[in-house]
C-alpha cells in the first residue's frame, strides 16, 4: 500500500556530550556540545523509509520544531532517504504542548496516511508529544511500538508493554511512537549526504502559542556519597543492618 509518512523529530545533545547548565540555570550550555537526531526518532524516520522500499511508492517528510540550527538535523533525515522536510522556526525552546500545537496546525493542511514520532526525546523523556499531536489532529495513536504492517486501510501495530506484547488495530490516517525493535536506523551514504543538500527543506514559523511551561531552574544531581565498610564477615551484619534501618530507611 503506498502510504504518505510523516515524521516528526528532534534536535537533542549527543548522549556521549558531557552537559553543563548555562549561567542562567534554566537551560543547557551549547558550547562544545554535538547535537544530533533524537535516536527514537530514528526508529521512526527508519520505518517510514522500509515501508515506502516495500511499496515502492509513497513520500516521506521530516519535520521539527526548533531554531535555525535544527535545518542541520533535518538534513540528517534527508540524507537516511526522506524526501522533503519541514523546519516550523521557533525562537524559543517550546515545551510539548506547545511543540505538539505547531506540529498539529502545520500537519492537519497536508496529505497523509501516517505520522510517526520516537517515542520520547532523550534530552527531556516527556513522552507525550506524538499523542498530544495524535489528539489535536484528531487521530487514533498507539505509543511504545517495535513494529508495524499497513493493509487495507489499516495499520496493525505490536506494542512493547509491561511484561509482553500487545497487538492493536488503528484505521488510517494515525499517528505511531516508534521505540527499538524491528527497525535498525541505517547510515547515510555519502550519496545520499549529498543528495540531501539539493531536496526541499521548506521553513516558515511555528504556530506554537503560549508555552504552558517554564523551566524554573536546572541543577546537577548531588555528589554520592563515599561508601563505608562496616566491618568483616558475620560481624558486620548487625551493624549493617543497623544502619539499612535506621540511616538509609531501606528496612
């Protein structure tokens, strides 16, 4: 069946960039940091490529929400094989009620059969931002998904749960949060690094609104603690026990 995707992604630090806090305590330092294409957002612009390759028809957008400099991420996309993308420039960092609005404005005057997230954002977990979208466009969504086939009119989607599986049944169009599983994010080829310079990447603002959220202030975790040897053997069992009960509360 060929099927129009889109996909929606995010530009987050490196997970090997080691992250400072700004002077202003409120957001990340960018200085010296990598960033890159959220990877569950990999899974997802993967899948839309392999279902495109298995109908041989079909289109693939990228698109995000961000500054100037998410152009960059986009471009990764385009480089795995997408077709065209779509920067909604926003000024600010918005949070992701505000990020699933711009997305929704934007998506809801296209053509589509799918529209795909990673499950969550490394850079802040949130979780939400593909079935806050799914919601406002009005649209069925399954989250957490490792695979999925498309016939008929319908998408049937295993889910990754608690303890198992599930398998659910959602009728296009409808909106999935990819997590690992059966796609394996591919490289860009060289070729296709190059091709990705010549594709459309339209940009135009972010129809985001008031962000519903603030961030107050960031810090770093507190220092551990060295640790403490109680003594040996038998002999240090009292006293251990001791302090799993009366100091670390855990007993």
């Amino acid at each position: 069946m060929r099927v129009k995707s889109i996909v929606c992604v995010k530009r987050v630090p490196d997970t090997e960039a080691r992250v400072r806090i700004a002077g202003d305590e409120k957001s990340v330092d960018a200085a010296g940091i990598k960033f890159v294409l959220n990877p569950y957002d990999e899974f997802a612009v993967e899948a839309a490529l392999k279902h495109k390759e298995a109908a041989g028809a079909g289109s693939v957008t990228v698109m995000t929400v961000g500054g100037a400099e998410s152009a960059e991420t986009l471009r990764t996309g385009l480089a795995m094989g997408a077709d065209d993308a779509v920067l909604l420039k926003s000024d600010t960092k918005p949070e992701g009620l505000a990020a699933a609005r711009a997305l929704a404005e934007e998506i809801k005057g296209r053509e589509y059969d799918l529209v795909l997230f990673g499950m969550k954002a490394i850079d802040d977990d949130l979780q939400a931002v593909g079935p806050m979208t799914a919601e406002l466009l009005g649209i069925p969504c399954a989250s957490a998904v490792t695979e999925f086939s498309v016939a008929d009119g319908k998408v049937t989607a295993n889910r990754e749960i608690e303890g198992g599986h599930e398998v659910v049944e959602l009728k296009i169009p409808c909106a999935l949060t990819l997590t690992k599983g059966a796609y394996e994010p591919r490289y860009a080829s060289l070729k296709g690094i190059m091709a990705a310079k010549k594709k459309p990447l339209e940009q135009k603002d972010a129809a985001a609104g008031d962000s519903g959220v603030q961030v107050r202030k960031l810090s770093y975790p507190a220092e551990r603690q060295a640790g403490r040897i109680v003594g040996e053997g038998a002999d240090a069992v009292p006293a251990l026990l001791r302090l799993l009960r009366e100091e670390a509360k855990v007993i």
